[in-house]
C-alpha cells in the first residue's frame, strides 16, 4: 500500500455499536477528520469468545479497512485491543495503530503507585492486558480487575439507569471498592455510558477513566506527530459499515453516538 495521506480517513473498528463512544469522542476532539466505522453486529459479542477467534476477526477486519485507504487504525474494542494487538499490528502494513487498552492505561497510570480497578468483560479481563500495560508505565501502581459480564447486554437494553443494572454494578464494584481505589478504568466500549451510575455507585472520591476519551486525545497527538492531520480543505465525512442488517445498530447506535447516522452500509466481504 502507498504511504497513508492527510485525507485519507481514520478507520475505527469494534465488534458492534460500542465502539461508536470511540467515534463520538473523536468527532468532539477532531473535526476535521473524516471516519469510517466498522462495526462486527453480525458476530458480537467478542467479550466472551475465545482469543484464537477474536485474533482471526480481527485480521478480517483490518484488511477490509486497509482497503478503504485508511491512514490510522483506532482499535475502539477493548476485548480485541487486549488480545489481539499483535494479530493487528501483523496486518496493519505500518498503518499507525491506536488502541483503548494504551490510552486507558496511559490515563490511569500517573506515576504515583495508584490503587486502580479495572472492569471489562470477561476475555479482556482473563488478558490481564490492561493490568500488564499499567504496572509497565507505573510499577507502584496497584491493578484490582473485575469482569462485568451482564454490562453489555444491559447497556444495549437501555437499561442506564435502571434498578437491575444499579444492582449489578453494586455486585460487580463491591470487591474493587474494598481495595480502596482511587481510579476505575471503564475497560469497555459500552461503560461510558454507564458513568452517572457508576459514579454513583463508586462515589464521587474514584476518577472514572472513560478510555474513549483518551484515546481521542492519543489519536490526535499521533496525527500530529506523523503529519497525518487533516487540513481544513474538506468537510469531514463519515461511513458506517456493518456485518448484519443495520436496523439494530441504527436504533442502538444513535445512543452511542449522540447524533442519527446517515446512511448505513452493510459490508461487502
Ligand atoms: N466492544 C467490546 C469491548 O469493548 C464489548 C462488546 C463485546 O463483547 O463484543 O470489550
């Protein structure tokens, strides 16, 4: 592949409509940048499959992108950024790649030993991916990790601020909360949508660390340094690709995102 271009898009990939908190932030941080979204509807959840699967999905997907001409990879996924970054990197054909796990680690991990809970689902919290990336950056730091399993489903259910989910968190956070944390990782497309509840939950004294915004300010730093940055010549456009029938990703979706899509394509593989 000829070298990437200033105005060439960033391609942002998730197993599903999670990954639009990715797109959402980027589109806020970088206006000008044009996206094409891929989403997997037809094969999420990832959160529980095994890696060898996830690491096959994931080649798929990148080269669908890499033939869309896109100048920067954002592995919007958290459970495919835990398992499959090498598998990733290996097809990307030098593309820069920037990933949720690194720029969740990265905001967490400020070099004062914290004590910080992590919570995902269960494959990319069985990685330890996230615990590794943060004692790398800060040996001192403390990692408490916590699988969430019945988050997903219940974000996607609209269930945000919903009795059950206020007790699963409470379930879910109670371990976490007992090491006395003073950050919690969101390690998933789909908790940011979680954060009044869960602030709630946690009280206000834990920083919640939404890895969708972070890794927006990643992808922007990146741009910058590489030389990649859009000018101002164009409006941004934006693609949304899927693998199953867009409606469910259109209803859902438009939670996620913040806005209504336009037009949504299913992927010609
Ligand atoms: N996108 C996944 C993640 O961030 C959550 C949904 C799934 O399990 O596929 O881990």
């Amino acid at each position: 592949m000829s070298a990437p271009k200033k105005h060439y898009s960033i391609g942002i990939f998730d197993s599903g409509v999670g990954g639009l908190t990715v797109v959402r932030a980027l589109m806020e941080r970088l206006p000008l940048e044009s996206i094409v979204y891929f989403g997997d509807t037809a094969r999420v959840p990832y959160g529980v499959k095994s890696v060898a699967t996830i690491e096959q999905y994931a080649a798929q997907i990148v080269d669908f992108l890499l033939r869309r001409n896109v100048k920067m990879l954002i592995v919007a996924c958290n459970t495919m950024a835990a398992v499959a970054l090498k598998t990733i990197s290996a097809h990307a054909k030098g593309v820069p790649i920037i990933d949720v796990i690194e720029a969740g680690a990265r905001a967490a991990a400020d070099g004062r030993g914290g004590r910080i809970g992590v919570i995902g689902t269960p494959t990319t919290i069985n990685s330890n991916a996230y615990a590794r990336r943060i004692h790398a950056l800060d040996p001192g730091a403390r990692v408490y990790s916590q699988a969430c399993p019945l988050f997903v489903p219940l974000v996607e259910e609209g269930w945000l601020d919903h009795p059950v989910t206020r007790l699963a968190a409470q379930e879910y956070l109670r371990p976490v909360l007992a090491e006395d944390i003073d950050s919690l990782v969101l390690g998933c497309t789909h908790y940011p949508l979680l954060k009044p509840l869960l602030r709630d939950v946690a009280g206000e004294r834990v920083r919640l660390i939404d890895s969708a915004l972070t890794a927006a300010e990643l992808a922007a730093a990146r741009l910058q340094q590489t030389g990649l940055a859009a000018m101002d010549a164009e409006p941004a456009s934006y693609r949304y690709i899927v693998t199953d029938i867009p409606l469910r990703f259109q209803t859902i979706g438009e939670r996620f995102l913040g806005r209504s899509f336009g037009e949504i394509e299913r992927a010609d593989w």
